[in-house]
C-alpha cells in the first residue's frame, strides 16, 4: 500500500494557522504531515514569518493524535548532532512515539552566510552527515556515548531519555546525489528524493541499488519516498501556477528550469493525470509521497488530493 503525506512551510501560514492545518490534515487520513527547516522564505512572495522548524514541531504534534510528523528535512549543519539527537529524542517521547527524523545536507547559501554558518563544498558537507548520522545512532542507543570523528567528537556524553522508538526514530534521508545515496545505504530507513523525474529517479535507484550492494545492506529495506511539488488543475491553469512558481523561487536552479523540465519533475495535471505519474513512481518501487501544495493556504489542492488521488492507490 502506498502512503501519502503533506508539507506545510512555515512561511505559508502563522502559528494559529498551521496547528489548525495539521489538525485538518491528520482529519483528512493523511499518513504524515511535515513542515521544514528554513530561516529565509524558499518562495520570493511569501512571507519572512517563518518559525524555527524543531522549536515549533511539538507544539505542532501536540495539535494531533496519532499522525505521524517531521521536518522534511532538517539541515545538519544547523545544529550540532550530539544536541540534534537530544532534541529529536525530546520530541519524540513528547509525541508519544511518532517522529519521522528526516534529515539532508543543506543547500540554501544565503541561509547560512546571513547566519553566520559556514558553508562547506558539497564532499564536506556529505562527509559532516555520514558522521553525524554515525554519532546520533550511538547517542539514541548507548548509555554513554563517546566518539571521535574528523568533524565531531563526543566524550562521555551522558543523554536521557531515550526516543520512545526503538533503536530511534525512522531515519529519512533527503537528497539523490551519487555520494550522498552511499550516506543512505549506510544510515536511512528511507530515502527522500526531490523533485525527481521518472527517468532520473530509475538511474538514482539503481545507484542506491550499488551502494546497498557495497555496504552490504538490504536494497529493499530502505523505503523509497518521493517529494515535490504537486499542482492539480487543468492544462492551462497547471501551467499558469506553474510558471508563476518557478519565477518567484529562491532556488535559480528551478527559475532557470524550463516548464517542461519542472513538469517532468513535479506532479502536475488534472486529478487523473496526477494518478497516471504518481503510477510511473510506484511502478518503480516507490511506496511513499510527500507532496507540497503551492498556493494551498486554505488547503484546497490538499482535499482535492487526498479524495480524488489517493484512492486510486489504497
């Protein structure tokens, strides 16, 4: 069975807003909700109101009963790990047992250079999470942790309690870069890919496929999830949100993309067609989809979704 999620951004919505939107989603029968980690809105037209994403997140889980819920997906180099494993474990035992720990290497430079966080090339910044990932499992699992790293290191790192989920939380892992996927075969329960074509997520997961190989890990025990955008109209319409998207996004990779590409990338359509490219997904091994709805404040689009998409997949 295929599950289904939402992201929310922070930006999107004030603080009353969204404990109301997750209400309403997990109302809804989604399988997870999620917000993100920035400080600086991803979108040029929204708001800078954005509240710190594991600041608000138990609030935020407090406002539901028995979804599940993350941060799709946590910047590693935002906070150090040893803390990182604190907190997560903190919002876990105070959700009762439902966090997601979706985690990637981050990638928005302004972000960090307004900050005043330093910002590696690519290969550090792999290296920093395999590590991190590495020292997080032993805090969550270990009585004492001690660890020694290029990047980290820990001495007797005394950290109680324990996530309530047993050896730790679902560990997701965002991102599909050739380097990064051996960082997944090694740590993730699951395995984010962004935005990502039919044809590219087929090269991505025989990558992932190599990897598992390498490390020896079981190819098929790591769940494969899929996000981006999802923009449900008709032809015109689509296009028209589309477009409008792309040029007032922070990202230039995506600005520079032509329609084309950010369809072939993204879910957009009719209700129907939405069900015949999310089929190509799963028809690939992919068992999990973690949507985010432009313009979507009064979660129209998400309703639409969850009742005219999902049932094709249930």
């Amino acid at each position: 069975m295929v599950e289904f999620g939402v992201q929310l951004w922070q930006e999107e919505f004030d603080y009353s807003g969204l404990k109301r939107a997750w209400r309403e989603i997990e109302d809804m029968g989604y399988d997870s909700v999620w917000i993100y980690d920035h400080f600086y809105p991803v979108s040029c037209t929204t708001s800078r109101y954005i509240l710190e994403a594991w600041t608000l997140l138990p609030s935020l889980a407090l406002e539901t009963n028995g979804i599940k819920f993350g941060v799709l997906v946590t910047c590693n180099s935002y906070r150090f790990p040893s803390l990182l494993a604190k907190i997560a474990a903190t919002v876990d035992v105070i959700s009762g047992g439902r966090l997601q720990f979706g985690i990637g290497v981050g990638w928005y430079k302004e972000e960090y250079d307004s900050y005043g966080i330093p910002f590696p090339d690519a290969k550090t910044r792999i290296e920093q999470l395999a590590e991190a990932m590495e020292l997080m499992k032993i805090v969550w699992t270990q009585e004492k942790a001690n660890f020694q790293g290029k990047y980290y290191t820990v001495r007797d790192l005394v950290s109680f309690p324990k996530p309530l989920q047993k050896p730790h939380p679902p560990i997701w892992i965002g991102g599909k870069g050739e380097k990064l996927l051996k960082v997944v075969a090694q740590h993730a329960n699951y395995v984010n890919f962004p935005q990502c074509s039919v044809e590219d997520l087929l090269q991505r997961l025989e990558v992932l496929k190599r990897h598992c190989a390498n490390v020896g890990r079981n190819f098929e025990a790591i769940g494969k999830t899929w996000y981006g955008m999802v923009i449900i109209a008709d032809k015109e319409e689509a296009k028209r949100k589309a477009l409008l998207w792309q040029e007032n996004d922070a990202n230039a990779e995506v600005r520079k993309m032509s329609f084309s590409d950010f369809k072939n990338n993204n879910i957009v359509g009719t209700p129907q067609q939405c069900v015949e490219k999310i089929q190509r997904y799963v028809d690939l091994g992919m068992t999990y989809f973690i949507p985010h709805f432009p313009f979507a404040e009064d979660l129209k689009a998400i309703r639409i979704f969850i009742d005219e998409v999902v049932p094709a997949f249930k």
